[in-house]
C-alpha cells in the first residue's frame, strides 16, 4: 500500500473514531488487514497515528473527553476483533508481565505491546491500567517473568516509573524491563532511565525487533 492510501486510510479511520461510528472503524480496519494482512501495520498505521490525533485534538480543548472516551472504547473494540489471529501463533516458553504504572489508566498502547509479544508467540500476562506497585512485584514473584513490559502516558508520572524499576530491581536485580508509551514521544526523558536491563522501545516495530533479538 503507497503512502497516499496509508494516510487516507489514517484519516478515514479518525473521522470514523470522532464521529463514534464503531461499524465503519471495524469495516476500515478489516479492509486495512485484507489488502496488507499485517496486525502490526494496522496497529502502527492506522490505529497508533489516529490515537496520537486524538489525544492531540483532546489536549487542545477540540474535542471533549466524552468524545476521547469513545474512540478509546472503539479502539479496544477493534483489537479484541483482532484477537483470534493473534492467538494462533505459535508459543514460545517465554513469559512477560505487561503493565500500565500506578496513577496510567491510558491502556490501549500497552495492548499493543501485548498483542506483538504474543503474535511472536510469548505468554503474556495483561495487568493493564493502574497497577498497583506493590501487586505488580507480588506478581512478579510467583510468575518469575523474562521480561516485564511497563507503559508510561503522560510525562508527569516519570518519578512514579522510576519508583517501580527501583522496587523491581531490588528484588530481581537481573530483571529485563521494557519501557515505552506516548510520555517518551516529543522528549528525550527515557534517557535520564540508566538502569542494567532497562530498554526503551519507542513503537511497535522496534519493539518486536527487540523481542526477536532476546530470543
């Protein structure tokens, strides 16, 4: 697919999204996966870039949170159509833990993520939004993961992430942490997070090179 028909297809599903018009999303979305039968296009294309709008038109006061809310909603809609092809990959004995931090109700990206570790064939564990600090490292103890993948919305929660990988690595020193999420996107902030087996991923495609290469 060339460039211009990406982007049509982009905006296509982002007037869809703002409208609430969750039968055309799932329609655009569908035949998005026809012509180029990648989930991870779809989720990096289309989905990720109309996400991004959205918040973009939010933060600057264009459309309400109701609205925000509903093309969130829509969204999720359109990943857990998705799933029954994600599922049919073949597994793999790796096992990740994949969360939002304390204070993050902000999920679908981290879905996302879930959704490449699992298409590369990883057991995954969804925590999802809010995970309490304390119950994600009780978790961690009887699950004893490979990776824990965290995900990070909005920038003023940085200290919070830098509390959690502390409290991870002083109970598993050797702990691989993923880092990511729309806070990382304008600056350069995943640089001040020098800590051993810590990586930042800033999208889906460095993500799942990422998870290729510890393989």
């Amino acid at each position: 697919m060339n460039n211009d028909l990406k982007q049509n297809s982009h905006l296509e599903f982002l007037n869809a999204l703002i409208s609430g018009n969750r039968k055309m999303c799932s329609e655009i979305a569908q035949k998005y996966m026809n012509e180029n039968d990648s989930i991870k296009a779809l989720y990096e294309i289309i989905i990720r870039n109309a996400l991004y709008d959205i918040g973009e038109l939010w933060e600057s006061n264009k459309i309400s949170v109701a609205t925000e809310h509903l093309a969130s909603a829509i969204v999720e809609s359109i990943l857990n159509e998705q799933y029954s092809k994600i599922n049919s990959s073949p597994k793999t004995p790796k096992t990740v833990i994949v969360a939002c931090v304390e204070n993050e109700f902000h999920q679908i990206g981290l879905k996302m993520i879930n959704d490449i570790f699992e298409l590369n064939g990883w057991n995954t564990y969804f925590l999802g939004a809010n995970t309490p600090t304390k119950e994600l490292i009780s978790f961690a103890k009887t699950m004893q993961p490979d990776m824990i993948a965290l995900s990070l919305s909005l920038s003023f929660n940085l200290p919070v992430l830098e509390k959690i990988i502390l409290r991870i690595k002083n109970e598993f020193p050797e702990q691989v942490i993923l880092i990511g999420g729309q806070a990382f996107r304008n600056d350069n902030q995943h640089k001040r997070l020098k800590y051993n087996k810590v990586f930042y991923q800033p999208d889906l495609n460095s993500t799942e090179f990422f998870i290729k290469k510890f393989i």
